[in-house]
C-alpha cells in the first residue's frame, strides 16, 4: 500500500447525501460532480446516497442511467438510493440522509448543486478544528441557467429580526471583495443547499425541525438554534460550488401559490420559535395584530392566508420551543 494511500484510510468517512425526486437533468450534473468528488478523496469507506422523495421510485432509475454513462474509473464508488414514504419534503428528505448515512460527516448537496472536484477535504479539515463549529459550507455562488453565468454567493447574507418577521438581506459585501478572501470565515447561516456536519450532532440538534416541513426556512432555524447554544458556522472559500437552480425540485411538487403560502408562514414560525423575552413576544404580537388589521381592511388574503396557516401549528411552535436550550418556556396565544 503507497504512502497517499495509507493517508486516505485513516480519514474519517464522509457520506454525501442528496435529496431528489429524480429529476434528470438535475441529478445529471449534481451526481457526476459528487462521484468525482468522492473519487478524488480516495477514501474508499466514503459513499453517496440519492434519497428520493418523489413516492414513485423515480430517482432509482435515473440514478442508473447516470451511473452507467461515467467513466469506467468511476463507476466503482459507492452510490445508493433511499427513499422516503411519498413526497415529504426537503425537510425530511434530508433526515432520511442522516438516517442511511454510515460516514462520520455528512455533506448535504442539493441536487441542482454542482460540487467541485477538491470540495470534501478542505470542509472536513475547517470542521475538524474546533467543537465549536457546528457546520461548514462551501463558497456556493447562485447561477441562473438562463444567464449562464454564476452571480451571487448564497453565504453573504445577515439575518435581521424586525417586528413580526425574520429578514434575510445582503451583507453589502461585493463579489470582488468575496473573492479577495480565502480564509474561512464566520456566517450567520450555511445555505442548504450545500454544507457540511457532524452526523450524531445534526441528529443530536433534531435536524431540520419538522415544524418547517415541507419547505423553506429550515437552514436558517437551524443556525439561529446552534448559535444560541454558542455555536458557530463557517464558509470555507478554499471549497466551491454552483447552484445551479434549475426547475423540478422538492419545492415544486406543489403548486406555486401554496409554495409561496408555505415559505411565507414558515417565516412567521420562525419568528415565533425564536422570541426570546415576553416583552419581545408582547410587541410582536402588537405588530402581528397589526398586519392582519390592514390586511383585512385591504382586503389582501394572501396575509392573511399565511397567517391563518402559521396559526394552525402554534402547539407545534410550542414544542420546538421548549426544545431550544435556554428556553424560557414562553408560549405564545393567539
């Protein structure tokens, strides 16, 4: 056995783990890229699990056809495919991930993200430096298929809480200075669709709270959770990726009114899961009161839909709530 490899079987295991509902042309290229990879990482314990969430056993045969259009040198590394029961989401299409996974660390990628080649190790290694840093991201810059070119990086973004929502804006960084900086560095949310963790201690956090299934939301609960327990997150430039953002994924299996239903009430529980003092509780729910005020008086049902549906899961809020370390056990009432 060669020195290099020697090296490569004492690295702790990896499992990529993709969510799909076997759409083609999106898998095509996010696959591939996830093969070569694992392939250039050499670790043969390393594996790629396609978790299909169509209900229908679409991504199985996709998946093969895939498969059998790589190289002869590729064709050796460990892929599979695990489904869910029927269409449940990103939400728990990732926790089915976890479940299967058997690597050490999980690196979830989306399946219109394309991953470079040399992505894995430089993620590993800024993961492995401290306890306190609960997950790493690659650099992902977003990329219209229509332009065909990549224009914005997902990570340069802040949160902002303001009176009955969670903001997300810019951090007013440019792509030249982004592009300046290649030591890691701290963000306020790893995207999902692409990062980096520990398995037993996404598991051991719940995952992605089910209270956001389908859809939307769910990185960004997740970082405000971790980041309460003195966690941190980090982006490593050092390791790179496009997504893609092509049609036919998880959040569209339902149909675009009830898509932007869903994101728009799940950023209302956010907002809610997150409060942290009665005094903030009481001048949000003046604010709330509010909104739906001058939405009826518009006549703007859309509101007041998305309030409606955020309502109709206050003891689920409930139940995260209590969940969160540090938790004061405050419970909202509508």
């Amino acid at each position: 056995m060669s020195p290099a490899a020697n090296v490569t079987s004492n690295l702790a295991a990896v499992s990529v783990v993709i969510p799909s509902l076997g759409n083609a042309a999106r898998l095509s290229e996010s696959l591939t890229a996830a093969v070569k990879a694992v392939d250039r990482r050499g670790v043969k314990r390393d594996e790629i699990i396609v978790v299909d969430d169509s209900g229908s056993s679409e991504a199985a045969g996709t998946v093969s056809e895939i498969l059998a259009g790589l190289d002869e040198s590729l064709k050796g590394r460990a892929v599979r495919v695990a489904s869910t029961e029927g269409n449940r989401g990103f939400c728990e299409a990732v926790a089915k991930g976890f479940l299967e996974a058997s690597g050490r660390y999980v690196l979830v990628v989306q399946d219109d993200v394309v991953v470079d080649e040399g992505v894995i190790d430089p993620l590993v290694d800024v993961l492995s430096r401290s306890k306190e840093i609960f997950a790493v991201a690659p650099r992902v810059r977003a990329s219209q298929p229509e332009e065909g070119v990549a224009s914005t990086f997902e990570s340069a973004i802040q949160l902002a809480l303001v009176d009955d929502r969670i903001l997300v804006r810019e951090t007013g960084e440019t792509q030249e200075e982004l592009e300046r900086g290649d030591l890691p560095r701290s963000v306020d949310v790893v995207p999902s669709s692409a990062f980096l963790v520990r398995k037993d201690e996404f598991l051991g956090v719940g995952g992605f709270d089910g209270l956001f299934s389908p859809f939307d939301w769910e990185d960004v609960d997740i970082a405000l959770t971790v980041r309460r327990q003195g966690r941190t997150l980090m982006e490593v430039p050092k390791a790179r990726a496009v997504h893609r953002r092509l049609p036919g994924g998880l959040d569209e299996a339902v149909e675009p009114d009830l898509a932007r239903a869903v994101r728009e009430r799940n950023r209302l529980l956010l907002r809610w899961k997150h409060l942290s003092t009665r005094a903030e509780a009481t001048e949000h729910l003046v604010s709330l009161w509010r909104t739906v005020l001058e939405a009826g008086l518009a006549g703007d049902r859309r509101t007041l839909e998305e309030v409606c549906l955020a309502t109709a899961r206050r003891g689920a809020v409930a139940d995260s709530r209590s969940k969160l370390s540090g938790g004061d056990g405050l419970v909202l009432r509508t």
